[in-house]
C-alpha cells in the first residue's frame, strides 16, 4: 500500500529546495539509498578522472590514528625496502664499509644503508661506490625527503582538522511518544572537543501515490526540538507523528514499499577551534525498528554528576505488555 498525498490546490506539493540538491527528476530513478551509514553520498561522478590521489588524501584524513600510523610505518618500511633491493642488485662491492658495523647480511646492510639516506640521519661508515650507486644515493636523498614532509604535512593537517565524531544510534525506532508514537533515534559526539549550537534536520525520501502516479518526494519532518545550545552528554532526536506528519498511519510494509529513507544532517559549532562542522548519515526504512524503545543510557557516576555509557546508545528493549507502536493502537484521533 503506498502513501497516498493529494496535493492542495492553494499550496504546491514541493518548494524548490525539498530535494536536497539531489534534483527531483532525478531522484525519480534513483535506487538504494541516498546517503551511507557513515554519511557519504552514493552518487558517481565520471569525466574527471581517477583522482586517486584526492581520493587517498582523504582517506588518510578520516583513517583512525592506528589505521594512519600502521599504514606510514608500512609505507615508509616497504620504500626503505624496496630501494634496499635495489642497492642489493649493483653487488656485494655497491655500499663499503659495511664491515666497520658488524652488518653480516646483506639486505640488512642495504636497509640500513637506505634508511639513513632516506631519512637524512647520516650512513655511518657506509658510503656508496660507482656512479650508479651514487646516481641512487641523489634520487633517495630527494624521494626521502620529499615523503616525509608529505606524511608531516598529513599528521600536522590531521591534528588541525575541526571535527564533529558523532555516533549514531544503530537504528531509528517508532515507538509510543506522548499519546502518539513518534519517529526517534539518538547521537552523541565521542570526540574530546566540545560542541555547541547543534542543529538537526531529518528529511523523510519515500515514493508516494499523487493522483495516480507513482512519485518520490522529499519531506522535511518537523523535530520536537531541531536544535540545542550545549551538547555535553546525549540527545534523543524525535519526530512526533501527528495529523500533518507524512508519516502518519504508515506501517512497516508501506514503508519497505515506498523505499523509505530518513536522512538526516547535523550542523554544529566546534569549540576547540572556533568554527563550524557537520555531519551526515541515513537510516533506511529496513534499520528502523517497531515495538521497541531506547533503553536508558544514564549510568551512575557515584559523584551526583550526571553521566551516560555511550556503549548504551543503540540498546533498546521490548515495550511494556499490552502497548505497541503499530498505527492500529496508536492513531491519532481525527
């Protein structure tokens, strides 16, 4: 059963910015989903290349720090190794005094050999011999350089970056809200920086049934508070379903048919540098669940100070005997 919307007459369906930019003429052949979990837009675009180096500047910026500092080490031992190889492949007699270090191996004498250059931090007593190991030692010595200065810059643009890390509850719930039911689900900001002045807007996406043609249209859904000055534990984002809300008497199946989509965008003021940032993401009609609630997630500081396990954030828990969250028990009176 698809939502059915008759449009007024006095008041268009749609303004001109209720697709979200994603166009509306478009958005009629889209399918799956607009947004990823972690909020990246779907969408390709083609003609402009691989842009692989954009593409792993990045990655290199959102990685974890462990991810980012395994794969440097990884980078910098495999280019340390590689032209170690290479010194391996000009002879025995390419690097002298590779005896006054105790250095038996040869790959090891040659990693050494490259690292020192690489990183400009001095060979010892080792120094290359003929032109070609020499015309190596000049390239090294600009390659290495050059690498390291790129990975600083990566560390130091890492350090510098304003960011918003908000984590999302697992999945949204409909459940009972103030004599109705509502449409609700939870973040919080697991970064050490302090955020203010949120802003929230959540964007329901779903095909509808208007005068007999089958439609995707976008609806801004009206938040029981879109915004909070200060942000310093939790907050439960909720969209009371009432008589003007689109979602009003939907069900899970019309809402797999309709290929619902609720996709949401954060915007807040980030302390630590003095500057905005923003955050997205969407849950799908499929990661919404009925006939639950959140569980609490306040936990005891033992200190009188309010505190919340965020480990908590997507627990729900069944509701009480005898109450659902299904149209049939909860709609609203006319």
């Amino acid at each position: 059963m698809w939502p059915v919307t008759s449009p007024k007459p006095e008041a268009p369906q749609q303004n001109d910015t209720s697709d979200l930019g994603f166009g509306r003429v478009v958005a009629q052949d889209v399918r799956g989903r607009f947004l990823s979990r972690d909020g990246t837009p779907t969408g390709r675009k083609y003609g402009l290349g691989a842009q692989r180096a954009e593409h792993w500047y990045l990655r290199a910026l959102a990685a974890s720090w462990p991810s980012f500092f395994l794969w440097t080490f990884g980078l910098l031992l495999l280019s340390n190794g590689v032209f170690a190889l290479v010194y391996m492949q000009l002879g025995p007699n390419a690097i002298a005094g590779v005896d006054a270090l105790g250095l038996t191996d040869p790959f090891l004498a040659a990693f050494s050999f490259s690292v020192g250059i690489f990183t400009t931090t001095s060979t010892g007593a080792m120094h290359a011999v003929g032109s070609t190991a020499n015309w190596l030692v000049v390239i090294e010595s600009m390659v290495g350089p050059v690498t390291l200065v790129g990975v600083s810059g990566l560390l130091i643009a890492r350090l510098t970056r304003p960011r918003m890390r908000l984590r999302f509850s697992d999945s949204g719930v409909i459940a009972p809200y103030e004599g109705g039911r509502g449409f609700m689900f939870r973040i919080v900001n697991v970064h050490p920086g302090e955020v203010s002045d949120v802003h929230v807007r959540v964007n329901l996406i779903w095909f509808e049934m208007i005068d007999g043609q089958r439609e995707r249209n976008f609806h801004e859904l009206a938040l029981e508070r879109s915004s909070v000055e200060y942000f310093p534990l939790h907050w439960t984002v909720v969209h009371p379903i009432t008589h003007d809300s689109p979602l009003r008497g939907a069900t899970p199946a019309m809402m797999a048919d309709a290929d619902a989509e609720f996709v949401i965008s954060v915007k807040a003021h980030e302390e630590t540098f003095s500057t905005r940032v923003a955050a997205k993401m969407s849950y799908r009609y499929d990661e919404v669940r009925w006939d639950v609630k959140f569980a609490s997630i306040f936990a005891h500081a033992g200190d009188g100070v309010i505190a919340i396990d965020v480990e908590r954030l997507d627990r729900t828990e069944p509701l009480a005997d005898g109450a659902t969250s299904t149209p049939a028990a909860l709609e609203l009176a006319s």
